[in-house]
C-alpha cells in the first residue's frame, strides 16, 4: 500500500488522470491552493472513471452546509479536524474490506492523500 501526498488541488487532479486505476481512496482538505477539495471532488465525480474513486473530505469547519455540499455532490465520508484515533481506524478498517473484497489478490494499491500547505 502506499501514500501519495499533494499540496494542493491541481496537482492531485494530475495524479488522478495519470494513475486513476490505480487510486483506491482521495483523502482531500476542504480548503486548499490552486483548486479547493470541492472543485477537485467536482471534477473527480465529473469523469467517467475517477467518479468510482471514494473520495472522504476533511476540515476543521465542520459547518452543516459544508458537510452537506460535499456529501451531496458524492464524498462518502466527511472528517472533523482534529481527526481523532478511533475515526481513522474506523475508516482504514472500511477502507481494507474494500481494497480485499473488491481484489481478492491482496496485491499493492495506492491511497491518495492531499495537504494543504495550511496544515504543515
């Protein structure tokens, strides 16, 4: 399994279009450079392959507009910064059941996660 970490919106859009069969999860801040995580969730669920990557957003606003506006335009997770322990291993677990039920070979595979230089 490996990780790969952006600093802002396009150039995980890039890495996207050049490795998509081989993301299995975005991790992406709401608020990022370049292109926020709702324009990156917007055009990930515009594109025909990508929008069947799981995309979780994350923040430290956790207004009920922000969350509804990600989940409805197709995030399936959204996190409240600060994430607490208990979540992320709530979400890998959810995570690993998909990665080995969908495969069955338990062969490599990519998370993808994004930071904003924000939260350095």
């Amino acid at each position: 399994m490996a990780v790969i970490a952006v600093e802002n919106g396009l150039q995980a859009w890039k890495i996207l279009e050049d490795l998509m069969d081989q993301i299995d999860l975005v991790l992406t801040e709401v608020l990022m450079p370049c292109l926020s995580g709702i324009g990156l969730l917007r055009k990930i669920m515009n594109h025909k392959t990508c929008k069947n990557i799981p995309v979780i957003m994350m923040s430290s606003h956790d207004s009920m507009s922000i969350v509804f506006k990600c989940l409805s335009k197709g995030a399936v997770y959204f996190l409240v910064k600060p994430i607490r322990k208990n979540e992320l291993q709530n979400l890998w677990q959810h995570v690993w059941r998909k990665c080995h039920s969908s495969s069955g070979s338990g062969s490599e595979s990519c998370i993808m996660t994004q930071k904003s230089t924000k939260s350095k």
